[in-house]
C-alpha cells in the first residue's frame, strides 16, 4: 500500500480516533495533584495493546508508571527506529470557574474538543498509537517504532533521568518525535528543533517565629520587604539577569539558525491580539523578538505568597514571605552551575538570611537542521498541507528533551496534531479536529520518507 492509501485510512478512522481522544481525556491525570495517573496509564496500556503495540510499564521508586511500547517493521533489512515521546501527565484544571464547561468532559463545540489535557499532550498520544494501528492494520510500518510516555513532565520529569539512565540501550533510536508540535498562527506547518532547559527554584525569606500586628513594623522586619528587594537584586527593568557570570556559557546562533529566524514568520499582530497586548516586551519586534524566544535567557517570577490577600483588610505583619521563579535556560548553560551561581550572589548581596530551595533542574537541547529527520518532516508538511513548513530553532518553553539529544545521542523534533490557539495550561484548553487528523497524517508522511532513508 502508498502512503497516501495509509492517509485515506487515517481519514475513514477519524470518528474513531475522536472517540479513542474523548476516551483519554475524559480520565483525570494532574501529576500536581496526584489524581487518575495509575488509571490513566492502565487505559494507555490498554489502548496500545489494543493497536498491536508491545507495552509494559516500567517503574521507578517515587514515580508514575512510565509506559514503553514498541513495533518493528516488517521490512527486511529495515534499520531505522523513530521513538515518540509523550507525557500522559496533565496540568490541574484550576481556575474551574473560567471554564466554559467541565475541563473532563472532553466536550466538542465549534470543531474543537475541550478539556484539560487535550491538546498538551492527549491528542498527540492518540494520533500516534491510531498511526502505528493503521501502518500495521495495512501491514505497511516504514520502520521500528518505540513509545515513551511518563506521568510527571508538567512537575519536572524528576525521575525520567534515572529511567533513561538505567536502560540506555532500551531507548536509543535514530530520531525522536516530541510530544508537541502543529500549526502556527495562520495555519503553516512548524518545526521546532529544541527546548530551552529551566533552573525553577523557590525563595523563602522569614523574620519572626509567627504573624504579628503591624504596628511592630517599627521594630521588626518584614519578609515580604526582604524578598522584594533580594528579587529586584536579581533582574533589572532592562530584563538582564544581575548575578555574575550568567550569560558566560551563552553561544551565538550559528549562521544556519540566524538564516532559519530570518526566514521564520512571526504573526506579532494576532500573537498580541490574542494576549490583549499592546506591545512586546521593551518594544522589541522582528528579528530581536524572535530571538529573543529562541535563545534568550529568562527570570519570571510565576508566584508570590505572603500576608493576608482576602477581601477588605487586615493589618498583619507577616512571619514568611516566599517567591517561585523559573529561568529559562540555553543548551550550553548549566542549571546546577547557575543554581550555585544565585545563592553565592544573594549571599552576596546581603541576602544570606533568604532560603533558596531548587524545584526543577533541566538542561536545554537543540537538534541540528541537518539531520534527515529534519528534511523528511519538512517534505512531509508540504505533501500534508501544500505549504512549506516553517523551521523554528527552539521552543521557548522547556522539556527533557535534553535527555534524547545529548544523553541518547537521538535527534529529536517536535511535530504533530497542535496549533497556536490552543489554550494549553489556561481554561477551555482545546484541540481542533480538523489538525488532529491532519497532523497525524504529517507524522505519517514522515515516517514513511524516514523509513525509505534507510
């Protein structure tokens, strides 16, 4: 059978493979929260039985149950292995008031599905065990394919380093498909080659042993103070990061990468529409904005507690003040380094007395744009969707992808059912259908020209 008989399989599935997503999404998973994740992955391990696949779970001592699930091609001779990587793990649901209706419905309104979960990353693991289903159904598999999913990628993929570690030869392939991917603003195919890594951490600074009135602010200090000005110590209102030595290990883009962001469309006017924006961060746009989200380093501040925050007031003077911030990394920057970095330089600056306790440690990754996976998915989007596909050198999000690239050696690209509007981690998270089903059928192009690169 042609690719395109596989494609026109993938088209007559279609209701199935909506089922198969409402099914999926309809199974809470919040790794934050600890809720469904053992349900959710005995109904994975069903489904992939269910399409031919050879799964088990694996363990690893404090974790979710990982899922691997492999196939191999029936093709003599047939050498080349693709691995998909996904997470089952979604975010919590919460607000639930601002959405507009039950984020585990799975509901279907406009040609779109709803429910948290849906688009990061449950659309992406039903497109992909539904594809391998009908290359095996039509006795077609271009070539071996392995699965692996865990249940804590939106907590920090804490274990997933040790499981990698444990049974590298298990998991080395030729190239990685990651678990995100789709279309951008204006619906043109998009592949992006890396992940930025991230140093997350939390502050925590205390003066007394408990709250008190306000009225001995005279006499005693206040932790929502001291951390207010050790985090203004670290960042400026130029957006550069103070501490010494943080951009030392921070490369230049390669004349190949500059030449991808040149070529890169950026839609900033529906971007800023879309947020209620009415402008970019200090003014940028063009060229500096996009590299700005592909290899600039970040400090944001994603939470502050302290004190009272209820209706109407109270005059506290509180015992505990503490802040979570992320830095958003580049594949030649260190966390661990960086982490040491901060606390000597809070020391530094007089802060000694504010406790920083490290949350998430992940190393940034970038695939080369040589690499045939590379070309085959671009060949693959223009036969899919008649466009050409647009070379995005890094996401500006983070994700292990580290672990693939550098660990296991195995270039990995992120392509599949997304799109920009998705909502992803926000209420009324969404997946339009209509690029669920065509974007498994670019994974399938892509496997296809991969498979006959061998």
């Amino acid at each position: 059978m042609t690719i395109e008989t596989i494609c026109s399989r993938i088209d007559h599935d279609s209701s199935k493979m909506i089922d198969g997503l409402r099914r999926l999404v309809r199974q809470p998973s919040v790794s934050a929260q600890g809720m469904g994740l053992r349900e959710c992955a005995d109904l994975l391990m069903e489904m992939m039985v269910g399409a031919g696949l050879k799964a088990e779970l694996l363990e690893v001592d404090g974790a979710p149950s990982f899922i691997y699930g492999e196939m191999k091609t029936s093709k003599l001779g047939e050498k080349r292995t693709v691995i998909f990587y996904n997470h089952y793990d979604v975010q919590p649901p919460e607000p639930l008031e601002l959405w507009s209706s039950d984020p585990f419905a799975a509901e279907i309104r406009g040609g779109k599905m709803f429910g948290r979960g849906v688009s990061d990353n449950k659309a992406d693991i039903v497109s992909r065990i539904n594809l391998v289903r009908i290359f095996e159904e039509c006795e077609e598999l271009p070539c071996n394919v392995k699965f692996l999913m865990e249940g804590e990628e939106e907590i920090g993929s804490t274990h997933l380093p040790t499981l990698i570690e444990r049974d590298l030869d298990r998991f080395r392939s030729d190239a990685c498909i990651w678990e995100s991917g789709g279309l951008d603003e204006k619906d043109r195919p998009e592949i992006t080659l890396g992940m930025k890594g991230m140093l997350y951490v939390e502050l925590e600074a205390q003066v007394a042993s408990h709250d008190t009135h306000s009225s001995l602010a005279a006499v005693v200090g206040n932790p929502a103070w001291r951390l207010v000005w050790a985090l203004s110590a670290i960042k400026g209102e130029d957006e550069r990061i103070k501490v010494p030595g943080w951009y030392d290990d921070v490369k230049e883009f390669t004349a190949e990468e500059l030449r991808a962001l040149e070529e890169k469309p950026f839609e900033e006017e529906l971007i800023k529409e879309d947020l209620g924006l009415k402008e970019f961060l200090l003014h940028m746009s063009g060229l500096e904005l996009k590299k700005a989200l592909a290899g600039g380093p970040t400090a944001t501040i994603c939470g502050l507690v302290s004190g009272y925050s209820g209706s109407g007031s109270k005059t506290v003077l509180p015992s505990v003040a503490s802040a979570k911030l992320d830095f958003r990394l580049l594949p030649e920057q260190n966390p661990g380094a960086l982490l040491e970095k901060l606390k000597s330089y809070l020391i530094g600056q007089g802060y000694g007395d504010i406790e920083v306790k490290p949350l998430t440690l992940e190393k940034a990754a970038r695939t080369s744009l040589k690499e045939a996976i590379v070309h085959d998915a671009a060949e693959a989007a223009m036969q899919t969707f008649g466009k050409k596909a647009v070379i995005s050198i890094s996401s500006a999000g983070t994700g292990p992808m580290n672990l693939f690239v550098d660990k296991l050696k195995t270039p990995s690209i992120c392509i599949g059912c997304t799109h920009a509007f998705e909502r992803s981690h926000a209420p009324d998270e969404n997946q339009r259908l209509d690029v669920f089903i065509q974007g498994t059928k670019w994974v399938a192009r892509t496997l296809d020209l991969f498979g006959k690169g061998s």
